[in-house]
C-alpha cells in the first residue's frame, strides 16, 4: 500500500447524552465496555493498520493520557488538548499532521474498528483520487455483521447507505472549508438537513430516490470547489458506532 496516513481521533465528548444512561463516566471516550475504555477500544483497532504510521488523539488530556500510555509502544501516539465543539478539535488534531501527508480521520465511539478496515478503505481511496474521502456502508453490510443495531440510513440511487466515522483528508482542504464542514458534522445524523445545504434540487431527487452518490461529488466540486468522494465500503466495523443505550449493550455482547 503506498498511501501512508496519520490518524487523528476525536475523543473530546463529554458524556452528557443518552450513554449516560449506561455509565458515569465523564468523557464518552472512557466509557468501558467490558473492562476497557472506549478510547482503548478504538485505538487498539488503529493501531492494527499497516497504513497509519502516527495517531493523534485529541480530547481532556487527563483523562485520555492514561489510556494511551497503557498502549505502550504499539505506535507513535500523541495526544492533544480538545478546544470545545467538534471543528474546534478536529483542526487542532489535523495542526499535528506534516505538511503533504493525508489524515485520516476517526471519531473514538467504534469500538470494533479494525486493522483490516482502515486498510480496505484507505486502499480503496488510492484507487478514486480526490482531497476527501468518506466512508459510506451499505445497509446490507451492517445489519449482516451486527443484526438489529440501530443506524440512520439514507437511500440513495447507488443503494441504502449509512454515513461511516471515518474520513481520510488532505489537512489543508479541511482548514479551508472549515465552515461548511462544521455545519455538515453538526447535521451528520440528519439527512434531509444535510441535503438541504446542496439546494431543493437536491431534497426533490432524494425524495424520489434518484439521488446519486456522483450527483453529491459534483455539487461538492461546483459549489466550493472541494474535489470529495463518496466511498462505498464493505466494513461493519466503519459504520456502527456506539452512542446510544441499545449500541452500548451490542458492544458488549459482540466484543471481548
């Protein structure tokens, strides 16, 4: 694989929606499921792929410091102080990476991440160049692996997708389009909210179901010039996250 990434996880979630119907933890990241922080969860996943050479963490360094020293050696891992909301967090993680390298981005609520996930979809990206890829995972694919977790899917022409937790980007694009990219993280588990920033058009084909992952790529190059794609991924593990009660209960009968 020629694509070398650095990856960068958003672990700066205070644990103050429905998980904490299931643990008093203070940060979402040290939730434990079966024994083990989320955080350590997800980097353990990480730190399995061949193509990510540094990762950098970014959320309350006390808290996460802990977790990460505990990994020991398995990679160069970093962690950052988080800044507040989500786009906040993500520059400062993304300040961190060189100059011309890739990011790839993940967020620490995908405990079943794994090597040969983040491999498949970064070598799946080196075949569709472009300045961001996003995850997408078809329906089919998640209910076959984790059967009756709950996702928020939309269906488009190419079929029923679900938005992944990961992305890989050029860090330079993601400083530029700043804006739009905090308002489209801030509507990521509303569909029609987040089609409605690409105009009526948009929304109309949707409801008929005729709108393609290639109308999105285009709208993306025409209206801010970002060249993005939309990457289709055969990885459960990319696409189920845990941010509910019932996603809590799945992680802890599937993982051990």
């Amino acid at each position: 694989m020629s694509i070398r990434v650095d990856a960068v996880v958003l672990a700066g979630a205070d644990n103050s929606g429905r998980l904490a119907e299931v643990s008093d933890a203070r940060y979402e990241a040290t939730i434990e499921i079966n024994g083990k922080p989320m955080l350590e969860w997800v980097l353990t996943g990480i730190c399995q792929a061949e193509c990510v050479d540094r990762i950098i963490v970014v959320g309350p360094v006390e808290a996460i410091r802990p977790i990460v020293d505990k990994m020991g050696a398995a990679k160069d891992i970093s962690v950052v102080e988080r800044r507040g909301s989500m786009i906040q967090n993500l520059l400062a993680g993304l300040e961190k990476v060189p100059e011309g390298r890739k990011a790839l981005v993940a967020s620490s609520d995908i405990p079943f991440i794994n090597g040969e996930a983040i491999d498949g979809f970064v070598k799946i990206c080196e075949t569709m160049p472009a300045e961001v890829h996003y995850a997408l995972v078809p329906k089919k694919v998640n209910e076959a692996k984790f059967p009756g977790g709950e996702r928020t899917y939309i269906r488009m022409a190419d079929g029923v997708v679900t938005g992944g937790n990961v992305f890989m980007a050029d860090p330079a694009v993601v400083r530029k389009n700043a804006g739009v990219i905090k308002d489209a993280l801030g509507l990521r588990k509303k569909p029609l909210a987040l089609l409605s920033m690409l105009g009526l058009g948009f929304v109309i084909k949707f409801a008929f179901h005729r709108l393609s992952i290639a109308d999105v790529e285009k709208k993306a190059k025409s209206w801010i010039g970002l060249s993005a794609r939309g990457v289709i991924v055969p990885y459960a593990e990319i696409g189920v996250d845990v941010d509910k009660p019932s996603d809590y209960e799945l992680a802890k009968r599937m993982l051990s």
